[in-house]
C-alpha cells in the first residue's frame, strides 16, 4: 500500500481534490475529518445516492469497519468500497482511519484535517444540471437589471425531484429562497435529507401538476383520509364520534368535508398565485402545463426548460412524452418570451438528446 502521506498528496493533486466521501458515524466525522470531505453514514448511503458524483468521475473515500444493525449491507460491504465499485462508482484513492497506524495525527501533520473545535464547513459533491451550472452568472445578472435593489430571490423547481439542484443553488446565492414541487412517495424524505444544509430556506410541496396547470395538494389530501381513518381529524371528529343523531352526525361530517376541501382550494389558489424571480424544470414535461409555467414567473423573471427532444432512436421516455423539435422555440414566440440561451445537450451515456433552453419574461 502506498504510505498516507503520498495517497494524501496524490489526492490534493489530482482532478478530483475536491471530492472526497467519508463514510464514518456521525461522532466520528464531527470529532475530525479530512477537508474537504462529504459525509453520508455508511448506513445512510444506499439511501442518499443522489448526493454521490456520477458515475465516471472519481473520488476519495474514507472507509468505517464499525456497522451496525445495517441489513443492506453484507459481509464483504462491511466498509463500503466494494459496494461502491459494484455499482459502477470510482473510489480511487482510499483511506482508511481504523487501520491505518496513526492515521490522523499524519494528515494534521500535512495540514488536511478539521479538527472537532473548528468551524464546520461542509461540502457537496454532486454537480446540478448542466444548464444551471453553465448559466450561473447569466441568470444572477439577468435578475440583477431587472431588480438590483433587493438581492433575495425566490425560485420555483417542479418536479425537483431529491433537490439537488435547489441545494446547489442555493448554496451558492445565500440570500435566495426557494420551493421544490415533486408528486413521487417518498419524495418529501429525499428532499428534507438532501437540503439539510438549507432547510431555513428551502420548502417542499407535495402536489401533482395537473393537465390544466392547477397543483393537487397530495400532502394535505393524504392527512386528511388518514385523520378519518384514525378517527383523530380534531375536535369535531371526536364530538361527531360520540353524538347519536345520525343526522347530526352526518351534517358535520359534511360540514367537515367542505372545510377541508376549502383549505385545500385555498392553499392551491395561494400557491398559483405566487410568481417566482426564477422557474426551471428539467427532465420533467407536461405538454398542456407548458404553457402554464410563464404565469409562474414574476415580469423580468427567468424561465429554464430542459427536456428530452424527439431526436435519434432511445426508448425512454416514448415519443408522446417529449419535446417535439422546435417546440421550445415556438412556444418562446406565442409566449412573447425572450430566448437567453438555445442549445442541445447529450445526457451522459451520450445516447439521448436534450432540449435547453432559458427564457426571460418582459416586463409589464
């Protein structure tokens, strides 16, 4: 084995000294850990693969041996690695603390080490969607001419998926605020768990966008049916319970009904009335919601589209789920949208076509 003190200048040299996975408890990232370093538990990681880079760029790893009560882990994954290689990621350069004969005292000594009293940083190591990552700066001087008196901006992202581009975002524009919209189950908990660096400002909606651009609040729905499957749906629930008049009982069970379904009117109507310095969606079409995203977009605000387009032979997603080509560039025009940037993109296989484009909405 190479000695620390190589493997630890072969990594700050490398393409990739930015990126490093520690795969320790909590206890033992927070006392020291390698800078910079991304921790996700060991535990934790077939959960939050969304926060890995992809797949064919490498990366440091500091390796745990102490798993417990971990079912998705067997014997031969006992320290992460190999999982990690299995699954087609890169882990070039490996470290691993519990092993390795006076591991940190080494690596403070070569001054890589955050020490447990230091101020805590923390770092990603995922990248966002290229066309956010490459028009960074356009969109920030865009929103700047439009309004340069107030520097928070408000973004919506539909169909944000586990955040990862909200997170980056924002972690790069401090005084930006933001809302993701995704329908999947289970999406609230990816999202909460990638955003923790951002979680104060940051919220997220469960809702389906409906064909005729309205949001089904999936959230509030699915409170309310499990409330009166429990029987727990507040006081009128109990006072209904216990009442023998079936008419009476059947009145407020109606009168209940109607207020939920008011708050739920409310709470969309609120919801589409809001309008956003920036609105992006990527990977994520709806044709007739299309046309609804500029109500969406304050006047002066940005637009950002990426989907794929009906060009070469792929399967996913089928033909009628989209982009036609010129579809972008026609709606640009019926929406008396201004076009920033038109460009196509490959995905990472190199096998399917995307569509990009970021729009600007003229003032009122």
């Amino acid at each position: 084995m190479i000695c620390l003190k190589s493997r630890l200048n072969q990594w700050k040299n490398s393409s990739f000294q930015h990126l490093c996975l520690d795969l320790r408890s909590t206890f033992e990232y927070n006392q020291q850990h390698l800078v910079p370093s991304t921790h996700i538990p060991l535990e934790q990681l077939h959960k939050r693969m969304a926060e890995l880079p992809p797949k064919h760029i490498p990366f440091a790893l500091v390796t745990t041996t102490i798993v417990q009560n971990n079912s998705f882990l067997s014997t031969e994954y006992k320290t992460g690695e190999q999982w990690l290689l299995d699954r087609g990621w890169q882990p070039r350069i490996i470290f691993r603390p519990n092993s390795e004969l006076c591991f940190w005292p080494k690596a403070r000594l070569a001054g890589y080490v955050n020490e447990k009293y230091e101020q805590q940083q923390s770092w990603i190591m995922f990248s966002p969607h290229p066309l956010l990552k490459d028009y960074m700066d356009l969109i920030v001087t865009t929103l700047q001419q439009n309004n340069n008196m107030d520097e928070r901006r408000k973004v919506l992202d539909i169909g944000c998926g586990s955040g990862r581009d909200l997170t980056w975002l924002l972690l790069h524009q401090r005084k930006w605020c933001a809302t993701g919209v995704d329908y999947l189950s289970g999406a609230r908990e990816r999202f909460e768990t990638m955003t923790t660096l951002i979680k104060d400002r940051v919220q997220f909606i469960r809702a389906k966008v409906q064909i005729d651009g309205t949001w089904q609040y999936l959230d509030i729905m699915e409170q309310h049916q499990h409330n009166e499957k429990k029987g727990d749906g507040g006081m009128m629930t109990s006072f209904v319970s216990n009442n023998k008049n079936e008419n009476f009982n059947s009145y407020h069970k109606d009168q209940k009904t109607k207020m939920m379904t008011t708050r739920i009117e409310s709470e969309q109507h609120h919801q589409q009335q809001q309008q956003y310095d920036l609105v992006m969606t990527f990977r994520f079409f709806i044709r007739p919601v299309l046309w609804t995203l500029p109500c969406f977009v304050k006047p002066g605000g940005i637009l950002m589209i990426s989907h794929f387009v009906d060009i070469g032979d792929y399967q996913q997603p089928k033909k009628e789920k989209r982009l036609r080509k010129g579809e972008l560039n026609d709606f640009a025009r019926r929406m008396d949208l201004t076009i920033l940037v038109d460009r196509l993109d490959t995905t990472e296989d190199g096998n399917r076509t995307m569509h990009s484009m970021i729009f600007q909405k003229r003032k009122s």
